[in-house]
C-alpha cells in the first residue's frame, strides 16, 4: 500500500549512512510501489552542489548498496527525478530559506526531517527548523543514535527536542527493531497460543541474546573508542531484543501499548554483579588490526566484546538468567536469540538431565528464521533411542520466494516514519531508563580500573566469556550460520 505523499529531507544527505542506507532503502520502496508519485527526497547537507550532481551521488550510492534492484536504470532514473538537494549550514544561517522554498504546504503532505548527522547536531537542527518556520505540529523528526552517552547527556538532548517537538513527533530509530526476524517475534509470542504460557521462569530455563560480527573497528575508531560494545550495542540494540523477549503482551499493537510494557522491563532489570560482566578486547592474528591499532589508541580499555548476566526482577522472570554476548572481529557473523526452555521434570527414559533440547532459536542474521528443538525417537529399529531435531521454520523455505526479498531495516523504519507510526520507535523514557541501568556498570569497571581481557580476532571472544555461563552449568549455544 503506498503511503502519504511527502518530503522527507535528509540533513547528512551526503553521508555515509544516507548513501549506505537511507537513500537505497527508499529507491527500493519506490521501485515496489510504496512510494507515491508526489514524494519528493531533498538532500540537505553542508557542500555546495546543485540537484544534480546530488542525483549523480544517489545515483553512484544505490548502484553500490541498493544490491540487484538497483540493475533496474528504468526505476532508478524515475526515483531520481523525485530526489532534490539543497545546502545548508546547520550551525549557521545559511541554506534554510533555499530549503523552505522546496518544501511543500500541501494539505494532507507528510513533513519529515531525518537527522542524519552526528549527535552534536541533533539540538541545534531541531532548534533551526523551528527558528526558521520549517516545523510546525505535524512535522516528524527522526533522530538516529546514538541518543546520548550516559543518562545525563540523553536527558540534556530529550529536554532540548522538547523544547521544539512533542514526543509523537520525535522517531528515535533502534534499526535493530526494524529488523524482520524481531517484529516476528512478536508475531510468534503474541499472535500463538503455543508459546506463551511457557514463557516464564518456570519453564525457560534461561535466555541468551548474542550478536558477533566479523567486522572491526576501523574506520569509526574515534567513535568507537569512546563508547565501546556496552555503549554501541547493549545499551540500545541488545536491550530492545531483551525488551521484546521479556516483556508482557501489550494490550495492542500499537506505539505507546507496547512501548509502557518495554519500559516496564527495563525499570525490573538488577543491577549486574561486577563477576557477571566479562569484557573483551580484539588482538591481531597476523591478517588484521589489532582494536588498539584500528582505535589509534596503545592504551586503550575500551571494549569490543561484552558478555554479562542479568536478571529481570518480576513475577515472570524472576531467577532467570538473561546471558547476553556481543563482539566484534568474532568468528562469524551471526545474530540469535535463544530462549532455552527447562527439561522435562521426570525422564521416563532414563536420560541424564541438563539436555535443554527444547530451545527456541530466533536468528537475527544471516539466514533469518526460528527453529525449534524437539526430542523425538530415533527413527528404525534399535529400541528407543532418542534424537533432537530442529522444527525448522526458515521462513525463505517456508513462504517461497517472496519472503526472501525481506526489507532492510532502515526501509521498513522509513515508511513508518512517514506512516506515523512510532511502535518500532524508541521512546525518550525508554532510553533514559536504558541509559540508567547501562551507567552504573560502566560507572563500576571505569572506577575499578578494569582492564578488557584480550581476545583473538576471529575467535569466539575471552575465554572467561565461556566461564560466565560455563559456571552455571550451561552453555552458549553455538551460532549457526
Ligand atoms: C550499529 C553499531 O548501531 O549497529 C555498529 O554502531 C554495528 O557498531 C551495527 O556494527 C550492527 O548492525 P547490523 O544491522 O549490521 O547488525
């Protein structure tokens, strides 16, 4: 269904993220149709250049990441007419008349600005647009992260685009939560009645959340080197799969339902014991950087793996270990979510406990899907011999062909952004409350002084990672590919 003519401009329309990301997604949502025909993209950005060297630039980058659609000239050259460019100085004044004469006041327009840019930006944007007459009640805008860097500077940058906008019109994109596999598994606890009267620590024995990459640092190591994995990904991605797996059935699909039972979720979480965090950083194995050279930084003890044990204080999860792990430079790059239910309380057949054969399997990437393990006899003679096999639901396999061109994350969030619909949107509370569990661990190693235990690229990460869950009696499952 295509949705509400628009102009959606993009500050940062020539950086990475617009050329990776942005500007791909939504040529691919125009070639599928959903893009009416009065949308109009305007890059917004601080070069000088006219509509169409920036049509040449969009015309490169899709051609780069917009993968086999982008082999489509017809459609491309047809989306490119809707794309226009602009430039404006965001700290000064220049640019913003040029840009309000291409802006639109049609009755019924959507107005969305997508701020793109670096978080120093954020406030003076919202500032500007407001100065300059750009936004009015109606106007959406979109904030990438990272939201902050500790409580206090998320609550600085939420008052500030308070000042300007009211909360329904602030889009905070996770992109974690415009992934297809993560809005399925909503699908799978809410819309079944299979799973969810299970789905509670009287029959899940624990939960694990993993996300290796292969990728390293380079490149973004200014960045990154001030922030490390707890920031960069548990903080926000990590937290909202956690959020999604744990919380209660929402009254409705809708933004603020849903949003009140995440936040509940992250207001229960413990503080995590300092023996329950492992951090790690990446080595060289002789074919790649070291974290230390790819961040510039001999000395640094910023982590690029974490792994750490948290509990979730409520009825439903009370005593239930959540175990979490992300990294980079790992030996695959692999996404799950694993919800590993208790054995069966009495074994008839005489087989040692601790098997956990019935795990749920949600896989974020590659090869997304969910599978379910199931005991089931060995089939042929030889008595009753018992074998665990996966109840595969693939959803390429299961739904054909269609199910494979599954929108990138950004599209989906995009269209929603001009759909108006904030579900897949965070919440200036919901990050604030992420911000105030994520501070005092960080708070805790900072104080200790604690060094990140080195790692090999290309391995699983520290081994003290495999001891955190290891001296449970458990262990982390091995990521399929
Ligand atoms: C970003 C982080 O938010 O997410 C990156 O800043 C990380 O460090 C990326 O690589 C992972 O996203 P995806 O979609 O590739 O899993």
């Amino acid at each position: 269904i295509p949705v509400d003519p628009f102009d959606l401009v993009i500050f940062g329309g020539t950086g990475d993220l617009a050329r990776r990301k942005i500007l791909p997604g939504l040529f691919r949502r125009f070639r599928s149709g959903q893009m009416p025909e009065g949308a109009h993209v305007i890059g917004a950005a601080r070069s000088d250049m006219d509509d169409a060297a920036y049509r040449d630039m969009v015309r490169e980058a899709i051609g780069e990441h917009g993968g086999s659609e982008a082999k489509d000239s017809k459609a491309l050259e047809h989306f490119l007419e809707h794309v226009r460019y602009v430039a404006v100085d965001a700290r000064g004044n220049t640019g913003w008349d040029a840009l309000k004469e291409v802006l639109r006041e049609d009755e019924g327009l959507v107005r969305a600005f997508y701020f793109s840019v670096g978080p120093g930006l954020f406030a003076e944007l919202a500032e500007g647009l407001r100065r300059h007459g750009l936004a009015d009640a109606e106007t959406r805008i979109v904030v990438e992260k990272p939201f902050g860097h500790d409580l206090e500077s998320a609550r600085a940058l939420n008052e500030e685009l308070a000042r300007h906008f009211h909360e329904t019109q602030i889009y905070r994109i996770d992109h974690y939560l415009g992934k297809e596999t993560v809005q399925n598994l909503m699908a799978v606890r809410f819309g079944n009645m299979l799973f969810e009267p299970l789905w509670n620590s009287q029959y899940v024995d624990h939960i694990q959340i993993t996300v290796a990459e292969t990728v390293g640092v380079g490149g973004r190591g200014s960045y990154y080197d001030k922030s490390g994995a707890m920031r960069d990904m548990v903080q926000n991605h990590l937290m909202q799969l956690l959020c999604l797996i744990a919380m209660e059935p929402p009254a409705r699909f809708e933004p603020d339902a849903v949003r009140d039972e995440k936040l509940k979720v992250i207001r229960a979480l413990d503080p995590v014991d300092p023996d329950s965090i492992v951090r790690g950083q990446y080595t060289s194995d002789g074919t790649v950087n070291s974290y230390r050279e790819d961040a510039e930084n001999p000395l640094s003890k910023t982590e690029s793996f974490i792994a750490l044990k948290t509990y979730i204080s409520n009825w439903r999860w009370a005593n239930t270990p959540f175990y979490l792990r992300t990294g980079k430079r790992l030996s695959a790059r692999a996404s799950e979510i694993a919800v590993v239910f208790k054995d069966a309380p009495h074994s008839i057949f005489g087989i040692d406990a601790g098997r956990h054969s019935n795990v749920l399997s949600i896989r974020l990437q590659p090869n997304e899907g969910m599978t379910l393990g199931v005991t089931i006899k060995e089939p042929g003679p030889g008595g009753m011999r018992l074998v665990d096999v996966p109840l595969d639901m693939t959803f390429a396999d299961a739904l054909g062909p269609e199910a494979e061109e599954v929108p990138d994350a950004y599209e989906r969030l995009i269209m929603d952004v001009i759909r108006g619909n904030q579900t897949l949107f965070m919440r200036g509370d919901e990050v604030e409350a992420a911000w105030a569990w994520t501070d005092p661990l960080i708070e805790g190693w900072q104080r200790r002084g604690d060094s990140p235990k080195p790692y090999d690229a290309g391995s699983s990460g520290p081994d003290d990672a495999a001891f955190l869950i290891n001296r449970d009696g458990r262990r982390w499952r091995g990521v399929r590919q």
